[in-house]
C-alpha cells in the first residue's frame, strides 16, 4: 500500500463502502470481499435502518479481521528486519521495500530502465494470470489495467484460455533470461520479493 493508492475514510462515509473499495489494499479474500460487496450495498441511505445496521456490523467484524491480519503481516515484517515507518497521524504503517519490483521501480533514481521495467510488469502479469502468485502489489493499479470479472461460463473458459496462453509467453520469457537469473526474476518480478530479502 502507498501514498498513491491508499486514501483515509470520507467523513460520513459508510464504513462498509470504505472497506470495499480500500479491500485489495487491505488484503481481504474472496470471501471477505464478497460480504463487503453485500454490507456496501446495504449501506445506503435509501436502505432500511435494520438493514444499514447489519451493514455497519458487518462491517465492523470484517474491519476488525482485516486489521488483525495486517497487525500479523506488520509484525512479520519487523521480525525479519524489514522497515515499518508511520503513515499517517491515524496510526496507520508503511512496510517499506515491501514488493521488490515496485521498490525498483519507484526508486529514485530508478533502478530499471523504463523498458525493463515494462518487461518486468509484463512478467508479473504473466505470473498472476497463470495462477502460480496472486501478488496483490499497487503494480496493477501502476499499469491501469482492472482486474476481469468471471461470471459466465464463455468467460470462464476465455479466462482458461488466456491462462494456458499466459504459460506459454511465461515459459518463453524465462527460457530468454537463462537458468542463472531464473530465481532472480521469478522471486522480484514474480512473486514481489525483495533483492535484499534474496541474500
């Protein structure tokens, strides 16, 4: 999570309508995002108290799991040395050098070329189509690219589809870069690792 993608709650902003926009930050899963999804929906105005009500308690009990699992992901991160700096006056944290790739990129000056780090986002894309990382890093939000919605059964095997492509391109991309710095590029392309956490 970054300064660019993460936002603090509107003031009298339903807290289910924030928890669902802000749930790919904060790491919530399929199921969570879901009943978000439901609380949100709930959480208008035009709703009926009763039901606004189960959308702030539903709210509130996946707030509280969301927090509980970024609390585990700060504390894992400070056992292993990583530095954790202060966000924001809400007390929110920035584990720093988290994704290796976007910590190349975003570095000043970068440490890749704009076409290495085109490449390097291609790749990741690759990775996350074919299933092996669901990286979950601002990368996607960098590239502008929305995730697919999978609803129909056409949809579903289109998504099979590019997946199977996806391997294919995936393969001849590492078969390019050579057994030497294959481990490399699958840990800080891939799967959003750190170069330091490599040594």
């Amino acid at each position: 999570m970054t300064a660019e993608t993460f936002r603090a709650k509107k003031l009298g902003e339903p807290l289910a309508q924030y928890l669902h926009d802000m749930a790919d930050l904060f790491g919530a899963d399929r199921d969570q995002r879901r009943q978000l999804a439901e609380a949100a929906a709930m959480s208008y105005p035009e709703r009926s108290a009763k039901d606004r009500a189960s959308a702030r308690m539903m709210a509130h009990r996946i707030g509280q799991q969301l927090e509980t699992g970024i609390r585990a992901v700060v504390a894992e991160a400070q056992a292993r040395g990583e530095a954790v700096a202060e966000f924001n006056d809400a007390g929110a944290v920035v584990v720093k050098g988290r994704d290796g790739l976007h910590s190349l990129i975003a570095a000043s000056p970068p440490a890749l070329t704009e076409p290495e780090a085109n490449t390097a986002i291609a790749y990741r894309a690759l990775v996350e189509c074919c299933g092996y990382a669901d990286v979950g890093s601002q990368l996607g939000r960098m590239t502008g690219q929305p995730g697919a919605q999978r609803t129909s059964t056409g949809s579903l095997h289109l998504a099979r589809l590019s997946s199977v492509y996806a391997g294919y391109q995936l393969a001849e991309a590492e078969r390019a870069v050579g057994p030497d710095l294959l481990p490399v590029l699958r840990a800080v392309a891939g799967e959003g690792r750190t170069i330091r956490s490599l040594s």
